[in-house]
C-alpha cells in the first residue's frame, strides 16, 4: 500500500483526495498496489472540504511522519514549498507537485537534490494534458524545434469570453476565479506569469535552458481591449495569450505575450479553458496537444497519473529528463532581437497634420506598414489600428517610445504581436 500526504487540500488537492477515493478500483488496478490518503494540511481547519480525511495545520504531520511515502505538494507559493520539498526529498519521500512557480525558480535545486528519487510534475503545465511525459519520454528521440501554444487556461477563457460574447474584462475574470481556474493571486495569470512558468519548464526538457522568468519577454492581456478584439475580427485573426519557444541555430527565443493569430491556424480555434500546445521536432514532424489546462479534476488528473507511476516503480528518472544541461550548447536569444509582425493602437488626437506624422516615425524607426484603420474614440481623439510588415523587436520598442513623447499621443500605444 502506497501512503500519501497532500500539502494544500485546496481545489486540486481536494479532488486530489477525491479521486484517489472514487476511482480507487481502477486505480489500485493500475498501479499494482491501494493508494490512500493518510493526512492532508490546510491553513484553515475549520472550513468544510467534504472530505473524510484527517487534516492538520501543521506540514510537520506529513513530513515527519515515516508512514507516508509521497508527499503531494498543491499549496501554491515559491519559498515555502521549497523548503517542503527539500525536506520532503531529503528524508527520502517521493514527491508530487503541480507547482509551476516553484519550478519556474527552483527546478535544476531540485533536480540535483531528487537525484533518483521519484519527482514528477505533470501538472504544472497545461493542467490536464500529459505533455511534460510527452516531451520528456514520447519526443526523446527528437531536437524540439519549437513549442508554441495556450498554456493558461484562465486568459484563455477570459479572452474567448470577451471575444465571442463582448463580456468585460473584471466580471469575466471573477467567473474564471470562481470556476477554481485563476491562480490564488489572479495577476500571474492576466500579466502572463503563470504562461512564463509553464514555458521555461518545458523549455528546461526541450532544450536545457536554465532561465528564469526575470529572463524573458512576458506580457499579458490586461491591455487588450474591445477595439483590439474588433480590429482582429476584421482582419480575420483571434488574440489568444501564448507561450513561445523557438530554436534558431544555437539560440532559443523564449516569450510570452498575447498574439493576434489567422483564425485559420487550429490554435486559433481553441476555446474557454483548454489549453492547446504545438511542438515541432526535427523528426516527428509537428505534434499537437489539447485538452483542459486548469480546474480540480483535470489537474488531480495528472497529480494522481504521477501518484500511479509511483507505485508502480518507486523511482523516477531524472526529472527533466536529462542529468545534465546539454553541454551549454543552446543559450537565451536576446528580447530585442526578436522579429514579427506587430498590431498597434495609438489614441491619438483627431487633427490635421496627425497622421502625416505618424507614419513618419514608422519611417524614421525602418517599421513598414501593411495595414492601417481609424476609428474615433472619445470627443477629438481618435484610435489609429496599424499593422506591420516582420520588424525587429528593439525598433518597435524604440517607436512606442518616440510617440509617447509626442504631445498629439494621448497615451501609451498598445502593441500585439502577431504570430
Ligand atoms: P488553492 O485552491 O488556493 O489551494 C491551496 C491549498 O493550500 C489550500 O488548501 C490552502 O489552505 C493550502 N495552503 C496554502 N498555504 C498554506 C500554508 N502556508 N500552510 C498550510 N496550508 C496552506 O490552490 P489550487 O488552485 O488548488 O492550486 C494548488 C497548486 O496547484 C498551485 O501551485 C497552483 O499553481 C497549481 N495548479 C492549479 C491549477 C488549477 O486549475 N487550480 C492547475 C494546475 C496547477 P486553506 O484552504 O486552508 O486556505
Ligand atoms: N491558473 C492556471 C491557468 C491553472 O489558468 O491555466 C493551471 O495551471
């Protein structure tokens, strides 16, 4: 019999417990030995989680505690749990977490802490959906030559919202918080942090980068508004938030930000909570990946999948994958040197002369337009839609700031890449 303690009986942990409880016929089947849960903690004892297990405050209970054999971390944070985790890892217990935080900051500690005993983390990324084991075990044979895709099912389901039925951005992000999508502080997921974790764990196994999300281009979709959602439906591309990876040569470009794709591309077409992820290897060809990348069930999902190889072996390899980075073969690409196409909304004041000048300082920046719409705003001012041909990074940072130091700019343009 396989004992487990599960750190944090909150929306994942309590369906955590629930479905080891539910499904443990086909459970104990696959894993060849019963798992229960001996004992969880909380902060709050006093709240009824509809559970019939013995809880406590106090994570001494589990780590100290000889009978458990997998500690089950879902409490959320990054120190904390660290200090869980290493001292759950060093006295020997296998441990589950589906905490992208701290792997975003803390995986290569833990990996060389873990050393061969079981780590696994399926559900950091993308909820739901196996693609840690697939990228680690299924594409092993592969150099990754891109990962692209949704990996936050909260944006995801506010920006289809807001797409498909004109919802407004605070009442649609409280759905998504009361759906137990959004993370305990909602701002990782709208400002494209909790994207960025997920992203720089796949890019560890992908490609052995050891980056942190300091390190890379992210953004969110707090300034996307209704006028970027009209300009997009005209020329027939959906916003979506994506996380990106692509290897050139011997740089890997990493970013998160919200893009504007054809809505031919099958990303496109993903909707509300799923999560959708591409990855490209040189001798797979291209991969695709879809399913619900947040909620209790669909995360305990993949918790209890790594619960169930647990038992089955007691070990684990390396947790990335590899011992190792590779050889620091591969390394960061800078943000400034990064090409696309961009979209740019610029409230401008409504009066002569305005645009003449505004298209100068494309010009001035070596940024080529490819398309350009007006709407009026507000009394006398105006919003200009503008795409562009592919352009570098670092000169369109440099254009947005040139026009927000022109009087007749009302505003800081907003910027959406597009993919
Ligand atoms: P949650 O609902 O906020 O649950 C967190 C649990 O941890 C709660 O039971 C809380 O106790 C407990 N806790 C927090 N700090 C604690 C402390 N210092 N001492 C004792 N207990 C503590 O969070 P969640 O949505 O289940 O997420 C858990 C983890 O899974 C996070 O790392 C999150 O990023 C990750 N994750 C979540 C999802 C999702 O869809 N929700 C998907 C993938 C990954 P109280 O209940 O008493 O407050
Ligand atoms: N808050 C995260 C999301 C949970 O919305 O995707 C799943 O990792």
């Amino acid at each position: 019999m396989v004992k487990v303690g599960i750190i944090g009986v909150g929306t994942v942990g309590t369906s955590v417990a629930k479905i080891l409880k539910e499904n443990a016929d086909i459970i104990s089947a696959r894993a060849g030995q019963e798992i229960i849960v001996k004992s969880g903690v909380v902060r709050n004892l006093k709240k009824d989680r509809g559970l019939d297990i013995k809880l406590t405050d106090n994570v001494d209970d589990i780590l100290n505690d000889e009978e458990i054999d997998v500690v089950v971390e879902l409490m959320g944070g990054v120190e904390e749990p660290f200090e869980i985790v290493k001292r759950a890892l060093k006295s020997g217990k296998a441990v589950v977490t589906a905490n992208k935080a701290l792997l975003a900051y803390h995986r290569y500690e833990l990996q060389a802490i873990a050393k061969d005993i079981a780590f696994e983390y399926e559900a950091s990324v993308a909820g739901g959906i196996p693609i840690i084991n697939a990228l680690r075990d299924g594409l092993s044979a592969n150099h990754i030559e891109s990962i692209v895709g949704i990996m936050n099912g909260t944006c995801n389901y506010m920006m289809t919202k807001m797409t498909n039925d004109g919802v407004d951005y605070d009442s649609i992000l409280k759905e998504a918080q009361d759906l137990g999508y959004a993370e305990a502080d909602p701002s990782f997921d709208v400002g494209g942090y909790d994207a960025a974790h997920k992203l720089l764990i796949l890019a560890s196994i992908a490609y052995g980068i050891d980056a942190k999300p300091e390190d890379i281009l992210i953004e969110g979709i707090q300034n996307v508004s209704q006028d970027d959602i009209a300009f997009a439906k005209e020329f027939g591309y959906a916003i979506k938030l994506l996380g990106i990876a692509k290897k050139d040569a011997n740089e890997v470009e990493l970013r998160v930000h919200a893009c504007l794709i054809s809505k031919d591309e099958m990303i496109a077409k993903i909707d509300g909570v799923m999560n959708a992820i591409s990855v490209v290897g040189d001798k797979v060809g291209e991969t695709l990946y879809y399913g619900p990348g947040a909620g209790g069930d669909a995360t305990a999902s993949a918790v209890v999948a790594n619960i169930i190889d647990i038992a089955r072996s007691g070990k684990s390899a390396p947790m990335l994958g590899f011992d190792k980075a590779f050889d620091g073969k591969l390394t960061l690409k800078a943000t400034d040197d990064i090409n696309s196409k961009y979209y740019l909304r610029i409230n401008v004041s409504d009066k002569a002369g305005v645009l003449a000048k505004i298209t100068k300082i494309f010009e001035d920046n070596n940024i080529s337009i490819e398309t350009m719409l007006q709407r009026p705003s507000l009394a006398s001012s105006a919003n200009l839609l503008i795409s562009t041909h592919i352009a570098l990074e670092k000169d369109i940072q440099k254009m947005i700031k040139d026009m927000e130091a022109l009087e007749f700019v009302n505003s800081t343009p907003v910027m959406i890449r597009i993919v």
